[in-house]
C-alpha cells in the first residue's frame, strides 16, 4: 500500500506519518518512510538523532544534473525529463530500526511547480516511489496536493487528510477532495486529530460531506512527547497505536 499524508499545516501529518510507519512495521510490513514536505521533520518525528545526517536529496546536485542530462550551476534551458530514478531510493536512504527513510528536500517554487531539472527529478522519483516499489510506502506531504504530478497521484492508493477538530481543517481537506478528483486520486480519507471530546468527533462527522471517515487519534501528551523529541514514534505502543491500527483496518491493511 502506498499512502499519502496531507491536511492543514499543523494538523499532526508528520506525526501520524511517524505513527502509520510504527503500526506497518509492527505488523511485520518493509516500510519506506519519504518526507516529502520541504518543511522536514519525519526523521526526527522517527527519533533519528542527530548524530545520524540524512541529507535531502535535492542537495544531490552532482547526481541530479548527471540524470537530468545538464551541469552544475549552469542555465539549463533543456533538461532530461523522465531521469531515470529506479536506484535511488536503494542507494540514498537511511535505514533506521528497520525503517528505510528518504528526505526529498525542498522543491523549488513557482506556479505549478517550475520547470527546473531539480522538480523534474524529485517528480519522477516521488512517482517512481509509489508505482516502481514493493515495500509500504508512507508519504509525509506538505499541506496541500496541488504540486503533486499526475503520474504520482495514480500511485497514491489511498490519499489521506488529517484534520482537527476546526473548520479551517476540514475546508481545506474540501479543497483537497476537489483536487483529487482532478488528478484522479483512487481514495481519499479523513483522519480527526487532537480529539478530546465526542462533540469534536460529531463536529468532524458532520463537516466531513461524504469524505469518508478512517478514524480518530485522540489528544494525547504521549504524542507531545514525540515531537518535543522525548520519544521515538518507533516507540509508541497502548492506545494510541490501538487508535492507528483501527484505522489501517478501515483502510484496509492487515
Ligand atoms: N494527537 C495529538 N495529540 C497531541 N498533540 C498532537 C497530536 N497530533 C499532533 N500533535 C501536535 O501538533 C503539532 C503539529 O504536529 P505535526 O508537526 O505532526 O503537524 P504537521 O501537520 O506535520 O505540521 P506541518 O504543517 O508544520 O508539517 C506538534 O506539536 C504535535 O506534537
Ligand atoms: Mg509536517
């Protein structure tokens, strides 16, 4: 299964990324975890530390311009749009606790994604992850899927947004459902985060128009912990991952 993890900015994405990747490998799934957000934090939300680099591959430039067919700090008017990629993730992940992760990197910005070589690279390698690979794939996403390519997009099989108990959350994972139907996402769920009472549950269902609802993950101070860096998502057991795995069974991963 290839999943994709997207929602507001602050919903809990990279930590449910972190926690999707701690239930998979649990039930004896290979997992390929990718941070795919430029703003990057899966590694840390997994408890690599820092004596551990992970460095994006944007910042392969060597590489990027030998694939792409173009030179280093050079204008590159005509660049190699399909480089190949299918070694990449082999030779440039870091296995953490049985983890494989990836770090893509920043993406250089512009109107539907610049045409540079470096998006051009990072597209077919973010395509090539979800189509060319055997392993579960989880990808960490920025807020939003308007930059993701098309040939991605059919990858995906199950696009997933996180939202808070906020309407803010939940008109963005609107947005999101539109744009899926665009580039032809096969499904598109919800996931309710930072749930302290029934009410926000409710407030979730209600809001939620016929996007299909995965499940909730509750307030929790262990899941603070996890971003405060006092604990690995690698870690976490109890009822939060209870709360995980009740939702990868509604996906439907056993
Ligand atoms: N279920 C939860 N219980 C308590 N705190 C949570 C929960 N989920 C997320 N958080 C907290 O919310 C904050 C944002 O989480 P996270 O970084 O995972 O969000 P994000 O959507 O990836 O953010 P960004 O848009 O910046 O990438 C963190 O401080 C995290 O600890
Ligand atoms: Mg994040």
């Amino acid at each position: 299964m290839k999943l994709a993890v997207t929602g507001k900015g602050g919903v809990g994405k990279s930590t449910i990324s972190g926690l999707l990747v701690r239930a998979l490998q649990k039930k004896g799934h290979k997992v390929l975890a990718v941070d795919a957000d430029p703003d990057m934090n899966l590694a840390t939300i997994l408890g690599v530390p820092s004596t551990i680099t992970i460095t994006p591959i944007i910042e392969f430039k060597e590489l990027i311009a030998e694939r792409t067919e173009t030179e280093v700090g050079k204008p590159a008017p005509f660049f190699k749009m399909n480089p190949r990629v299918d070694d990449i993730p082999d030779k440039y992940c870091v296995d953490f606790k049985g983890v494989k992760i990836l770090t893509m990197g920043t993406m250089r910005q512009g109107g539907g994604g610049c045409a540079c070589p470096e998006n051009a690279f990072l597209k077919s390698l973010l395509s090539h992850l979800v189509i060319g690979r055997d392993e579960s794939v989880i990808l960490d996403m920025e807020a939003g899927i308007e930059h993701l390519g098309r040939g991605t997009a059919m990858g995906v099989d199950v696009m997933i947004a996180v939202v808070e108990p906020s309407l803010t959350s939940l008109e963005t994972a609107k947005r999101i459902q539109k744009l899926s139907a665009d580039i032809r996402i096969k499904r598109l769920v919800l996931i309710g985060n930072k749930i302290e009472t029934e009410k926000q549950r409710n407030f979730i269902r209600e809001k939620a128009e016929g996007i299909e609802i995965a499940g909730f993950l509750d307030y929790s101070e262990e899941i603070q912990k996890i971003n405060n860096g006092e604990k690995s998502a690698l870690t976490v057991d109890g009822q939060v991952l209870d709360q995980i795995d009740v939702i990868l069974t509604k996906i439907g991963i056993n």
